[in-house]
C-alpha cells in the first residue's frame, strides 16, 4: 500500500487545488430567475432528507447541500477542457476538486484519508431549525454516520470503512479496513454524501421547509408534482474567476424546476420560453424544435441510462439460460436503431459508457457469443425456446413506468418482436413510485422494463449483478460473480481494475439476464440569454447544483427577443 498511498497523495495534492480560472469572456451579470426542466422533468422530489437513501437527492438538494468533493468546471469543454459533464455519476479522477474538502490525504499505519475543510463555510440562518454557524468537522461526522446507520441504508455500501473522526475542528479523518475503488464517490461526492447540519435532522429532514446547507442556493419553495424553487444564498463562499476577473457566486436570484409530466406540454414550455432551459429532449422532439424555434442552442449527448427489459433469473423460465438468450436473439435491435431512434442511438452502450475510457470494451472487440445477442435472428431463437421446452412459446408480464414516453413507445414494439417467435407480454404501465418500489422490494414482475443509470465503470456491474442489491430487478445472483467483483474493488492499480471490469461485462452480457437494447441520444436545448452554459448536466452524482452556480441571464438579450 506505500506505492498506493504515494500515488494517491499526489493525485489528491492536486485535485484538491481551487477551480483554474474559467475561459470564458463575457461579463456575467446578476440578477434573474433560471427555469429549468431538468434531466427528470416529469419527475417530482422523492424525498428531502439523506438518511432515506434515495437516488434522486442531490438532484432535488444538491442547490443547498454541499459535498466534500465535486466536479472541478474548469476542466469542462466549455472552459477549454475535455470533460463535457454528462455523466449520471462518473467524475474522471483528473475532473475533481474540492468542494467542502479543502485538501486531502492519504496517509498509512492505519490506512486513511485526512480530509481538510476549507475556513470560514457557513450555514446561514433557518428560522425555527438554527442559527447560522460556521461548517465544522463534527457536521461531516455527524452526515456520515446519520446516513450509515440509516434503517435504509444499502447493506454493504461502507463496509470498508472502520470509522470516520474530526481529528479537529476542520480535520476528518476517514478510516479504512481495506482499500476501496469507490473510496471518494461513496463518502465524497456520490448519490449519498451530502453534508447537512444536526439541527435540520433535528427539526425534521423528510420536511423540505427545514432544509438548510452551506450551498450556492436555499429551497425557499416546493409544491410537489410542480416546481421546487431555490433562492440565492447571499453569503455563499465560492467565487468564479471570469475573463481574469474574481466574481462571487452564484449569479442567478433564483432557479427554479418545473415538473411537467406530459412530454407536450414542457415542450411548448421551451418554444414559447417558459423555459429558459430544457434538459432531456428526444431526438424526434429536437428535428421539430429546430425547425419551429432556431434560436434555440444544442447539444447532444449519449444518454447516461442503459435501456432494457430485465428478467427475473429467479422465476421460470428465465431461469434458462436459453430462454434468455432466445429473447434477445427475437429483438431487431439494428431495426430499432434505424427505425425507432431514426439512427440517433447506439446499438450497445451498456452496462458500461464509451465515455468511460479505459473502461469500455466496444461490441467488435467482445466474444462471438456476446455480438450475436446484437443480431436478429427469430429462427434461432425459436429452436432455443424448443430447446428449453417452450416450442409454442409463453406469456409473461412486463412492468413499465408511465413517467418514460420513450417506453410506453418502444415496450410494444419490442413485444411485436417476440410476439413473432410465440412469447407475448402483458404491459402494466405503472406510476413512478409504484414502479419504483416493486424493485426495491423484490416483488417485480417476471419482467422489469427500464432504464439504469451507468453511474460509473465499478458501480454499474455492481449495483445491477451483485446478489440482493437495491437495482437489481433481474435478481441476478452468482456468488461467484460477486467474489470477483469484490476483488475488484480491492484493487489499487487501476489498469488492472480496467482489465478486470471488462471481463465481468463480458461474462454479464453473455449472461444474458436482460434484453440489451440500444442508448439514445438524448439533446438538451437552452435560449441564447442563458450564459456560462454549453450542456453540462451533472457535477456530482446527478447533481447539476455547482452547474448551475455559474450561469446566468442575460435579461436585456431575453427583453430584445421579445421573452
């Protein structure tokens, strides 16, 4: 672990530097309100407070509550770099900085990470849940531990973790039995690492109106199925240097989330500029917006969720292999990509992201046995369901969320296709929660139709294939599997950790517990008043919150367009 502890001291020295100066020119102004339909726009908060382990929080909080480390925006293509900030919860180890964390450390004899906060960070004043003080090391402790202990908590997930102590007033020291992969998404700057103070869990966290961080926004405002509005905190830390010029942040009075279930609907809020900005737009949507409004700005970007249709290897006949492999054989997936998407998706892209290099393994380099579940072959998967004892074929049901417009289309055409080889679906389309929960509590449908966020290279083989994880609908179970993804995640060399994640994708797609289905591209669409923009989706684990610290309205541009 020396050599370890070596490499990871320099990468943490220099990752844990301010944000380089942005290269962007022009002036930003102040003032203004952003309203935004977000990646999720037909999708209202779930819940406010981090000890119920829900995947949408830093989308909802992420405005106000902060995290140790975050995605460092100078790196951005916008600003020059390389990074374009799309990914659900993937930040390249050259892409952080710190956040809350100031600096930080690996040290041995024990193994740890000495995590210094930065000075003078304050939560500001709540009326009713505390008064405002400065962030301490006891908060960090006390955010970690809420959240551990949770009876929520995803069984596992800090098991590499001994303990976590404020060593001082700004210093965390953060303990481990073993080295781990995730060490920094897990605690640092993932789905559940928000850092709050014991007064607003004291006060109610599930409670929105108790909400309170030391981040760029305040909720002042949630209607649930409608808006979640953010205020600006006036006496936020972070500054942004701008054509050599420091500016505190954030620009913006306010932001403001619209949720909008209907795809009709948020997209005449774009064209006739309710919104200033539209997250999440299908290609089809997009060939008609340029058309009606050029003035609109875009850009494309492969989207960051897998598409399929799990089956539960628990339940027959999805217990044979046979069966499973006969499914995706059924599916013309080089059809859905030509007809459904119109060219605009990737025929595989899932379970791991061309953006992950190093990482991803493309379909022409995979095994004979994998490329040909790509390829339309009903004959064949008529003799295998024969095979297996299914020669007039069978019935199942598939469960779908009514939230995704792109499901409710593709799901029938999908059941057209196995419908040709004697295998028909029943479709029950189910409102979010509903959905949701039938997952998590194991009590899915024999089918399970979905998108999965990639998350990142390690965590995608994890959360989906590990046995009894929370995003595991198929219900995949292999001990065997699990032991080698452990070993994975002990690995420091992280070229070793590469040629090890390519060989479990290989070994899970070949499995076949899904139908693999193609990744659409997804566009995002903004008017030309939105400034310090170009795309960027999420600088954390779907947290947009330090992205959208940095943009602004230009008000007088938007008065000259006539919005």
């Amino acid at each position: 672990m020396k050599r370890l502890g070596k490499a990871l001291l320099c990468g943490a020295i220099g990752l844990g530097l301010l944000a380089a100066p942005a290269l962007a020119q022009e002036k930003p102004k102040y003032g203004g309100t952003l309203e935004v339909g977000t990646v999720y726009v037909t999708l209202t908060a779930l819940s406010f407070d981090p000890a119920d382990w829900n995947w949408k929080l830093n989308h909802d909080t992420g405005n106000y509550l902060e995290q140790l480390f975050a995605a460092d925006l100078s790196k951005s293509v916008r600003n020059g770099g390389k990074h374009p900030f799309y990914a659900d919860a993937w930040l390249p180890t050259d892409a952080i900085r710190g956040e809350l964390a100031e600096s930080w450390e690996w040290k041995q004899n024990p193994l740890r990470v000495e995590v210094k906060l930065r000075k003078g960070v304050m939560f500001p004043e709540k009326p009713g849940v505390m008064a405002a003080r400065e962030l301490t090391a006891d908060d960090v402790v006390f955010s970690f531990y809420r959240l551990a202990k949770s009876a929520k908590a995803q069984k596992g997930y800090f098991d590499y973790v001994d303990k976590v102590e404020a060593k001082d007033k700004y210093t965390v020291d953060f303990l481990f039995k073993e080295f781990h992969a995730e060490w920094d998404y897990r605690f640092g700057w993932g789905y559940y690492s928000p850092i709050y103070p014991k007064e607003m869990a004291d006060a109610g966290a599930s409670n929105w109106k108790n909400g309170n961080g030391t981040g760029p926004f305040m909720l002042t405002d949630f209607v649930q199925g409608s808006s979640n509005t953010y205020s600006r905190n006036p006496n936020y830390w972070d500054k942004e240097k701008i054509g050599g010029e420091e500016y505190k942040l954030p620009f913006l009075d306010k932001v403001v989330y619209r949720t909008i279930k209907d795809e009709a609907t948020f997209l005449t809020a774009l064209r006739t500029a309710k919104l200033d900005l539209l997250e999440a737009i299908r290609w089809s949507a997009a060939d008609d917006l340029k058309k009606t409004t050029p003035q609109l700005k875009w850009s494309r970007w492969l989207n960051m969720s897998g598409t399929f249709l799990a089956m539960r290897v628990d339940t027959k006949p999805f217990d044979d292999i046979r069966v499973r492999r006969a499914l995706n054989y059924a599916v013309n997936k080089q059809e859905i990509v030509k007809a459904y998407y119109g060219g605009n998706a990737e025929l595989f892209a899932y379970p791991q992201h061309p953006d992950y290099v190093g990482y991803f393994e493309p379909l022409d380099s995979m095994p004979d046995s994998v490329k040909e579940l790509f390829i339309y072959n009903p004959d064949k998967a008529k003799k295998l369901l024969a095979e297996a004892g299914y020669p007039k074929g069978f019935s199942f049901k598939v469960q779908v969320c009514s939230c995704s417009p792109d499901h409710m289309d593709l799901l029938p055409l999908v059941a057209a296709y196995l419908e040709q080889v004697g295998v028909k679906i029943e479709i029950q389309p189910m409102e979010y929660a509903a959905f949701l929960s039938a997952m998590t509590t194991k009590t899915n449908a024999p089918g399970y139709f979905m998108n999965n966020g990639h998350t990142n290279p390690t965590r995608s083989l994890h959360k989906s294939f590990y046995t009894k994880e929370v995003w595991n609908p198929s219900q995949w179970a292999d001990p065997a599997y699990d032991a080698k993804i452990d070993a994975m995640y002990r690995e420091p060399d992280e070229a070793k950790r590469q040629a090890m994640i390519k060989e479990l994708t290989r070994e899970i797609l070949d499995k076949a517990p899904y139908i693999w289905l193609p990744t659409p591209y997804i566009y995002t669409a903004w008017w030309p008043w939105v400034k310090g923009y170009n795309g960027e989706l999420r600088a954390g684990a779907v947290r947009p919150g330090p992205i959208y610290a940095r943009m602004w309205v230009d008000q007088e541009l938007k008065k000259k367009m006539g919005k």
